[in-house]
C-alpha cells in the first residue's frame, strides 16, 4: 500500500528530512515503512496500520515546520512515542510554544505533553507546583517562563531559592561568608539561569537586585511584591518552611514550586512540606498542581541507552 503527502516547497522538505534525511530514516525504522521523495510530493510505503500512523506523525511535523519551529533529534524520538500511543494527539502545538528568554538561545519550547500542560498552568495561575523525577524540566521551564516575564516587564525581579541544607540549613557551621556557604547549594539554579541570560547581564542583574538567589530560610519575614518566585528542591522543605514561603507572594506576583517527593533528604520522621500541601491547597482557585513524569524526561539519547543497559544488567 503507498500513500502521498504533498509539500510546500524544498526548504520544507530539507528541514523535515533533517540531514543526510536521517529523520526519514527514524520514521522508517520505527514504523517499518519506506519512505520515497519525488520532488514536492512523498510517498509512504508499507502495511496500511504503518502508513497511517507514519503520515500522521509526518502531517503534525509539517504543522511545526509551517509554524516556524524546528525538528531537533529528541523532539523527533518523543513525537513518535506519542503518536504511537494516541494517535489524535496535538504534537505541533508542544513545538510551536515558544518561550523567549534574554540568551543566545531566543526561545525554550517544552518537549511533551505534560511540560507544555506545565507551562500553561503557570501562565493562568499565579501558584504552580510542579511535582516529577528529575530531568523532566520542573526547575528549567519554571526559570524559563521566569526570564520571559522579566523581559515582557510583567514582574520587576526574580528570586530563586531552595533549602540550602537537606536537612536543616545550618549554615552557619560552613566556612566563608553568606555568598560562599550557599553557593553550592543554589548552583542548578544559576545553572538553569545562565542557559537563559547573559553573563554579564545576570550579574548586573544580581548586583542591582533584580534577580536574587537566596537560601529559603533567609525569605523569613518577606513580602514579595511584583516578582516571580522560584522554589526548588521543595521536597526538602519541611510544613513549617513550606507555610512560611507560600506567605510571602505578594501582589502581582507568581510563585512556582517544584520538587520531588520521592528524592527527599529530610530526616525519616520529618515531614516533607512539599508532600503535605497536596492534600491541603489542591481545591484552592488559582493554585494549581502540575504532574510530569518518565515520558517527560528530556535527556540526550545516550543517557537513555546508557540507562536502558543498567537495567538490563539488573534483569
């Protein structure tokens, strides 16, 4: 059975084929088709299941072509495990979602279905928790819409914090001054944040206070005014700590939190404030609670073949 899809015109054709064509050589082995180009039209080939998922994922990677995005490797890799498991699912509204920041870079773009709900719920709410294993983007995202705001002037400043100690924050037995002792427990957030800004204007920033990053036991006693506020790590916060920052949001602000709450450090018999507010807030208007998980890890592909041949040595 063959079935043809029409392009638009050869730069269509080149940025959907990607180089030496290997995003056709991708589609062709994963859904057992050949795949033919004659000109402006394609032409699918192989059993009628097969071809009609293929054309469809190639139908949705065209609408991101034809709505300025690109088709990066991984992007490719998870449209196709998407597709294959619904078929009616929107993929190109994930890709086209286009988050500016201050960087080289221009734009982030979420990679799945549950990063793209992530996102949305921060732009209606002005409380987000953002609950997922690590490298599903909770922090990276969050810092992204956070750069956006600050560039559209929507918030006048941005401040990052997280439990600088798992288990109690007792700084005050690390050696070096406040910047020192906290430095290594803050470093993924500038690491997030100068894949977003430029050096020289992060410290600009920092130095004039527009952009903070501080230890959550130094937001005691803080009204936060027109700011966007990042939480990291919240696992880490005990119900005290958790009570005593979500009161801090002030007007014309927005808050996300995210964390882990199977990676908690805190000790055995203290409660993870991360893991008690859900049961708390989550009928609340206007705070809401943003779940990813293992489909959402973005992660480059030799970190999931490498993760693939641990568990086989397990098995």
């Amino acid at each position: 059975m063959e079935k043809a899809v029409r392009l638009k015109n050869t730069q269509e054709a080149k940025t959907l084929f990607g180089t030496h064509d290997e995003n056709l050589k991708v589609i062709e082995k994963e859904f057992d088709v050949a795949i033919v180009a004659r000109g402006e039209v394609l032409k699918i080939q192989g059993e009628e299941k097969a071809i009609e998922v293929a054309s469809r994922l190639i139908e949705e990677l065209l609408l991101t072509i034809r709505n300025g995005g690109f088709i990066k490797k991984h992007e490719l890799l998870y449209a196709i495990q998407a597709i294959k498991e619904d078929q009616t699912r929107d993929i190109h509204s994930i890709y086209v979602d286009r988050i500016e920041v201050s960087s080289k870079r221009q734009y982030i773009t979420p990679k799945s279905k549950g990063q793209k709900e992530y996102i949305d719920a921060i732009r209606n709410n002005d409380i987000v928790f953002c609950i997922g294993p690590a490298g599903t983007g909770k922090t990276y995202l969050a810092m992204a819409m956070a750069v956006n705001a600050l560039k559209k002037q929507l918030v006048s400043r941005i401040i990052l914090t997280r439990p600088a100690v798992e288990a109690g924050e007792s700084l005050g037995y690390l050696p070096g001054d406040l910047q020192e002792k906290v430095t290594p427990y803050l470093r993924p957030l500038y690491d997030a944040l100068y894949d977003m800004m430029e050096v020289d204007k992060i410290k600009d920033c920092i130095e004039r206070g527009i952009i903070e990053v501080v230890p959550l036991a130094y937001m005691r006693g803080r009204t936060l005014n027109d700011a966007f506020i990042i939480m990291d790590e919240a696992q880490n916060s005990t119900p005290e700590q958790m009570k005593m920052f979500l009161t801090r949001l002030g007007f014309d602000s927005k808050t996300v939190i995210t964390g882990d709450v199977t990676q908690s450090d805190l000790p055995s018999h203290k409660t993870s404030g991360l893991n008690q507010v859900r049961s708390i807030l989550k009928d609340i208007e206007g705070i809401k609670f943003a779940y990813l998980k293992g489909e959402d890890v973005v992660r480059h592909e030799l970190v999931q073949e490498i993760i693939k041949a641990y568990e086989n040595l397990k098995g």
